[in-house]
C-alpha cells in the first residue's frame, strides 16, 4: 500500500545580528551598534597593517628565494653541454627553509610563497603534507593531481585528469606529461605573451611543507629516482624545517643528500616578529585601543614559553578588542579624536553617569576645587566640554609616552646585561606596571649610562633625534632642540686628550662599553666624587645628558592608571582573557555539565544549589543523577 507522511514543521531558524550580542544582559549599552561598528572598524584597520608588515618582513626572504629558484635550472632551459653543468643538473636545486617552531604561522608563509613563486617563477608549484603521503604511490599521486590543477590552459584540464585516472602515477608518467605540456602548441589561437625566463622549461617546484614529518624511506626514494628523471623533469625541492638544517643529514644518507644541492634559507626569529607587531599595533597612536600591563603579559607568556604563533598572538588582541568594545559601555569613544570629540555631544545621561562612576574620573574630580566639583557632578554639558578636554590630553600623553619610550630604548638596549631588557615590548611593560624610576634595575641602568664612551653618547642622541624628528606631531618641540644643543655641545669638544688633576677618568670615560671595565670605571667615579676630585667638560656633559633623559622619563612615562578616563581606551580585564585563552578542558566540561548557566547565560538555567531547572539539557540531569546515586 501506499502511506503518506507529512513532514513535521519545522521552524525556520532566526538568525540574530552580530550586534545583537552586544545587548545582552547589558542595562547600559544604548550604544551596542556603534560600538559594535567601531569595533569592526579598528580590527580591519589592525588586520590590514598586520597583513602589510608580515608582506613587509617576509619580503627580502621571497626575494632571495626567487633568486635562487629563477638561476636554479638555468643549465636546464640552455641546454648546456659544460660537463660541469652536466655534473651540477644531476643535483637537484634544494631550498632549506628554516621557519621556526612556530608550526601554526607556517601556513600564512607558504601560501604567500606559492603565490610569489607563482607569479614570478613558474605556475607549476606543488605543496605536499606528510600525513598525505604515506608512502611512494600516495606521494606521486598527489604530485600528479596537483600538477595537473597548475595547468593554464583550462581546456586540456579535464583531458589530462581522464588521462591521469588511466595512467599509472610514476616518474616516467610525470616527465611525459611534463614534455607534451612545454611542448605543446597550438598555431591556429593567439597566446598570450609570455617571459622567456618564467614559461620556457619552467620548473616545477615542489614544497615539503612539514619536512621532519616525512618518513625517511618516501624521501629517499623520491629523491633517487628524481635525480634520475631531473634532465627532462626539471624539478626545485624547498624543505619547510622548523628545528634546525641537521634534520636533512638525520633523515637522509649522504648517498641521498649528494644528491641535493642545498641553500639555507633563514626566516625572521619569532621574537623579533612579536616586537614587530607590538610596535605597529600598539606603540602607537595610530589605533586608539591599548592593553594593560597584565593582558599584555599574559599575551606574551602564551607567545613565549607556548607556542611562538604570531598568528595566535594576533587572535589574543582581537579577542581583547572584542571583549573591551562588549563589557566596557564607554568603548564608544574609543575611537580617533575628532570622531570621539563628536560622539561625545550625543552622549546620553546615562552615559554620563558612567563617566562619573569612573575611577580615574573620581579621582580627577577629587583634585579641582569645590566649584568644579559640583558643575562635574550635576552639569552634564560642563562634563561633556571636560570630558573632551581629558580625551585631548590622554591623545597627547601617549604621543609623548610613546616617543619618550623609543628615547629610552635607544639608551639601554645596548647597555651590557640589558637591565631594563632588550626589546622594547619589555620596556614598555615594566612602564605600564609602575613608576619605572622607582626600579633598582633604572637606577642600575643610569649608572651604566654614566659610563658612556663619547662616540656612543653621541650615537645614542642622534638616534633619539631621528625619532623625535620622525614623529608628525611636535608636542616634544624643546626636547628635539635641547638634544640638537646637546650634540653640538658634544660634538665641539677637543678630540685631544684632556689633561685630568688626578687619575685618568677620561680615558675610562672613552674606552668601549664593556662589563668589565665599566665596573672599575663606577668605582673610580664614586672613589673620585668621595674625595670631591674636578670632573672633565666631557663627564659634566654626560651628567647633564643622563640628567636630560631622566627628566624626560620622570615627566612622560607615568603609567596610564595616573591619566583620566585611561578605562575608555585601555583592556584591562585580564581574568577573561586568562579564562577563555588558557584552556583546562576538564575543569571547563565539569562546570558546563554542574552549572550550564555558566556559558550559556540563559536565566532559566539560573538555579539555587540543589536544585535541578526543568530546561536543563539532558546530558546534565544524567550527570546528577549519576552523582547522587554514586554519593
């Protein structure tokens, strides 16, 4: 018989805005819209810079291996009867690419190497994994399958994949194809025109994305019967390494490695990478939003003791982004000036009433006279005209932090141990701490400084007035002049060697900064400063230029809990970012399972101890169950 069944009805799913999200469980977010805009706006900005440095920073390694792929068969596209060129084509060309443990970023870097290689060398390139290549018959397949999505002509592709599906995948089946292809012509269709250097013989290059992962036997084989193969199939290796080169000795015999004719290629070190992008992202006021000291912290921990990711690192701040633009209402105004000026004319009562509840407000409040108290507290339009106010003067004390920073570094990232640490991300986070002065490792570092030979004092200087003269806005206008009077001053002295009273401090003054004798030279200085002997014109000098950048950094470098309405634009909630990026998997399925209501924020999941809602999932009334019938 026939039965009819009527489909049960199904409710079609209602997707929610993005921005939606931002309402929820939020009394004050009025302006969940534009937050959730302005947020959209800033990560864009922050995504494509991140994109234009890594382009930048992997640029000179791309350029060097495109070199060294364009001249790898040379021999081969000349057809060279030199029998040392005979010798060199049985080789074939091996590019070791030493990309660090940084595993998660190499996949970034290689699709914008094929993309380079492509687009400048040959459109025969192939990316092999070594979890899709078990053994030979695997690894050959895959070599074929991609060879053949490289073709240009798009007409003869489905031609060559029925012909693939026939031939059995070997060596002699890929030279074949390969000479039928740069062969092949067709008189009767205008072809487009190509460079001799990348279409004539191009070769084919060949990535091994995860090298150390290939089990030794595929390699070996590959490589012997290639070399065989290599006059008619000009073929270019390049290893992805992420240990060291020894790995290539480890994994093949020198029978097999002969074979090969390798060129160390070096990535840029992970640490360099991140100070990078902390310097572009961060240590400027190009974005608006910043982190604190303990968000920043924990960012870079997951960086350097997990997983070196820049790619992670990246995701961190766009999750602290996301997370500042949700909880923190104010957010709105975490934008450039002129825009944050504006909003601040629409700014509702209640959002006033938030400015007012700021700490750093009240603290501000705390300190004007009784007056202004009050038209703070009950005048809205005074609040927004101050308000104003404060966000200009917050803009200007992170144009001179910044520059006053970069100052400093210059001063101690050479000085021997780097007290106050090497890269600048390391300053910057002692700064954001605490009053760095109070530091015994600044006062350590200025003592150092007193030791300064004259050429390395005049060095640092005109480093800091390239970066104070590099900066766009001249709020530090007198500091650029007082360094430029500071190296005339140091630049006039005698090169002859002053006659001293007593033991030659100047000579100590001028020698090359080492730890050794910059140890003698302090004791020497306190010796002398006890028995009150005269100091040179060039160590009153020096004392003057530690004195200059001491002042500078007493003045500039407060940290941000000091500046009013610092909460509008700093992250600071470092428990969330802790909570959602150090994962306990355990502890997370345990308080899923007790307490659903924990990330799911539904209110009818909200329930005293005990006691079990009806809607709780299923899989956690079991659970309870479970739990006490085994208590």
């Amino acid at each position: 018989g026939c039965f009819v069944f009527k489909p049960n009805f199904k409710k079609r799913k209602i997707s929610v805005p993005i921005e939606e999200y931002f309402n929820e469980g939020k009394n004050e977010s009025e302006d969940s819209k534009l937050r959730f805009e302005t947020y959209q706006m800033i990560w864009q900005q922050m995504k494509s810079e991140t994109e234009q440095m890594q382009e930048e920073l992997n640029k000179n390694l791309f350029d060097s291996l495109i070199k060294f792929l364009q001249k790898s068969h040379s021999g081969f596209q000349k057809n060279s009867r030199d029998w040392g060129c005979q010798i060199k084509l049985r080789e074939i060309p091996t590019a070791a690419l030493i990309l660090g443990v940084n595993v998660t970023d190499h996949e970034f870097t290689f699709r914008s190497l094929t993309e380079a290689v492509q687009n400048n060398v040959t459109p025969y390139v192939v990316s092999l994994q070594a979890r899709d290549c078990p053994d030979m018959k695997h690894f050959l397949q895959k070599l074929f399958s991609q060879l053949m999505d490289c073709r240009v002509d798009v007409e003869s592709k489905e031609e060559e994949k029925d012909i693939q599906k026939k031939t059995h995948c070997s060596m002699d089946s890929l030279s074949s194809w390969y000479m039928n292809v740069t062969q092949k012509t067709d008189p009767g269709k205008p072809r487009k025109k190509r460079t001799s250097s990348q279409w004539q013989s191009p070769p084919v290059v060949l990535i091994l994305k995860d090298m150390e992962s290939f089990t030794t036997k595929v390699l070996q084989d590959f490589i012997i019967i290639s070399s065989q193969h290599l006059h008619e199939f000009p073929l270019i290796l390049i290893f992805g390494i992420a240990t060291s080169p020894v790995i290539i000795h480890r994994l093949l015999p020198h029978a097999v490695s002969s074979m090969l004719c390798i060129e160390i290629f070096q990535s840029l070190s992970c640490k360099e990478h991140l100070t990078t992008v902390i310097d572009k992202l961060l240590l400027t006021t190009q974005f608006p939003f910043k982190l604190s000291e303990k968000v920043l912290q924990i960012l870079t921990s997951i960086f350097l003791y997990y997983d070196f990711s820049i790619q992670n690192f990246i995701k961190g701040l766009q999750l602290s982004l996301l997370e500042h633009f949700y909880s923190q209402p104010l957010s709105v105004l975490c934008c450039n000036l002129p825009e944050a000026k504006r909003r601040i004319h629409f700014l509702s009562d209640n959002q006033c009433e938030n400015i007012r509840r700021l700490a750093s407000f009240r603290r501000y409040v705390e300190k004007q006279a009784t007056e202004k108290q009050v038209a703070l507290l009950t005048n809205e339009r005074f609040l927004k005209e101050e308000t104003q106010s404060l966000l200009e003067s917050l803009h200007v004390y992170h144009t001179n932090y910044f520059l006053v920073l970069r100052c400093l570094h210059q001063f101690t990232s050479s000085l021997p141990k780097y007290p106050l640490g090497r890269q600048i991300r390391e300053l910057y986070c002692t700064c954001l701490e605490k009053n760095i002065w109070d530091s015994e490792e600044y006062a350590s570092a200025l003592q150092l400084l007193r030791m300064l030979a004259k050429d390395e004092l005049m060095t640092i200087l005109q480093k800091c007035f390239s970066v104070l003269k590099s900066s766009s806005e001249k709020h530090l206008g007198s500091t650029e002049k007082r360094i430029e009077e500071l190296l005339a001053q140091l630049q006039s002295l005698d090169e002859v060697k002053e006659e001293e009273d007593a033991s030659g401090s100047q000579s100590k003054g001028l020698q090359k900064t080492d730890l050794y004798h910059l140890q003698k030279s302090l004791l020497e200085m306190k010796e002398l400063r006890r028995t009150g002997k005269k100091q040179t014109k060039f160590e009153v000098l020096r004392e003057k230029v530690v004195n200059f950048i001491d002042c500078l950094v007493r003045e500039y470098l407060l940290p941000p809990e000091t500046q009013p309405l610092h909460e509008v634009v700093y992250f600071t909630a470092a428990h969330t970012l802790h909570e959602h990026l150090n994962a306990a998997p355990r502890m997370a399925l345990h308080t899923a399972l007790n307490n659903p209501y924990y990330y799911l924020k539904n209110e009818a999941l909200k329930s005293e101890e005990g006691c079990i809602p009806n809607v709780t999932p299923d899989i956690c009334i079991a659970l309870n169950c479970t739990s006490s019938a085994a208590g």
